[in-house]
C-alpha cells in the first residue's frame, strides 16, 4: 500500500507543487488549506506523515495543529514543518512541540523528498508491523484487521482503539483517556461516545462479544486488553 502524506498549506502554489511531486514518486496525497481543514483530514484519516506549513492565514497556525497532534492519538504521526523563517527560536519551538524535521523555504523538491524518506523510515523501525491476538491479525503497516484471514471493516476510531489497547497489553486505560486521546476533546460526554465505540468494535473482532476475551471492561474505569497466551507483537 502506498505511503499517505498529508500537506497542510495556505499556499496553493506551494500545495500543487509538492503534491505532484510527492504524488509522482508513489505517495497517496491529500490536502489542506488551513489548520480547520488539517485537523477534519486528521480526524477522518490515518496518514504516514503531515507536511506543515507553521505561518499561515487564519486564527490558528501550524504549532497550534502540532500541539493538537501531540495531545491526541495521533501524537506518534511524523511531522515535517515548513517555514520561511530560520529563526533559532521558532527552529527550537517547532522542536520542542514534537515536529521530527524542519524544512526552511526556498527548498529544492529532490532534498524534501529525501527528508520524507527520512523520517518515514525512522518511523517505521520504531513501530510494530504486525499484532497477533488469537484469530485476529492487526496489519500496523496496511492499517488493516484481519479475523480468521478475513478483513474486518473497521472505522478509523474503532481501529485506533484497537491499536490504543493492543499496543499496552493489560494496562487499564480510562474512558476519559481513550476520548482525549483518539478524538482530541476532554468533553466528559465523551466517555458514552468510547462506550459506543467499543461495543461496536467487540461486535466485529470477539467471538462471543457479550463475553469479550480480549477487550476487557474495567468497572467504573475504562477498558484493558488481555491478550491470549499465543499473542505477538513483531516488528
């Protein structure tokens, strides 16, 4: 499966340029014009890594998506910032929010490309490639599950709290954690919306989900998953 980019630009100039570019060397690209429209693209889509410019027009800027990044699940997606500026300050910023690279403007295409490459590959040596639970495979790379050998169709936040749980074996996580985490919001309301959400997710991965063997309820907490002896993680 293609890798996903996701740029996120006020210059459409800028968006087109390194679209085709990305878009010729095998990328799947999507893009966005301001931070609303990033953080909808973010919320409705996984991608491999987010191309960001830090100063554009609107309200909000590119640190403000980054901060909203770093507070969600997506805080393990690689982050590429782009500026006009080579300030030293807003260089140690970027940095301390969490952007992996720093690309300054003008830039030639060939060096931005070796510097996706980059960052993608560190990425992918720090992730899992695979979970194993019982009959049940989660492919990290394809982003796809898999029951019995057959695709299961999850939605995107039904997947990441999957992957959430998954990833911690028996570590309880509250509810409140799992919605501040996967949707980005502290709404106590919040907590029915992960309720929903993991009993649909049990409908589609337990064999008996009104006696789940992996996604396990901790009462008047949140969830924990209790894999089975024969699980694996490889990497």
């Amino acid at each position: 499966m293609a890798q996903s980019i996701l740029i996120v630009d006020d210059e459409q100039q800028l968006r087109d340029m390194l679209g085709d570019a990305l878009s010729q060397a095998g990328y799947q690209v999507r893009a966005a014009r301001n931070v609303p429209e990033g953080r909808n693209e973010l919320d409705s889509e996984a991608f491999d890594i987010v191309v960001l410019d830090i100063n554009m027009n609107g309200s909000e800027n590119g640190f403000d998506l980054l901060r909203w990044m770093r507070r969600t699940k997506r805080d393990k997606t690689p982050v590429i910032l782009l500026t006009a500026s080579s300030a030293e300050d807003e260089k140690l910023q970027a940095f301390e929010l969490g952007a992996d690279d720093y690309v300054v403007k003008p830039f030639s295409i060939p060096e931005f490309q070796a510097r996706i490459k980059a960052v993608i590959r560190r990425y992918e040596k720090e992730r899992p490639t695979e979970i194993e639970f019982g009959d049940v495979r989660i492919d990290c790379s394809a982003r796809i599950v898999y029951k019995e050998d057959d695709e299961v169709k999850l939605r995107l936040k039904e997947y990441q709290i999957l992957v959430t749980l998954a990833e911690n074996p028996g570590v309880a996580i509250s509810r409140h954690e799992l919605f501040k985490s996967i949707w980005g919001d502290d709404s106590p309301s919040g907590e029915k919306t992960v309720d929903v959400t993991i009993h649909t997710l049990r409908d589609k991965i337990e064999s008996d989900p009104s006696n789940p063997q992996f996604i396990q309820t901790v009462r008047g907490f949140g969830y924990r998953f209790q894999p089975s002896v024969e699980s694996t993680v490889a990497s």
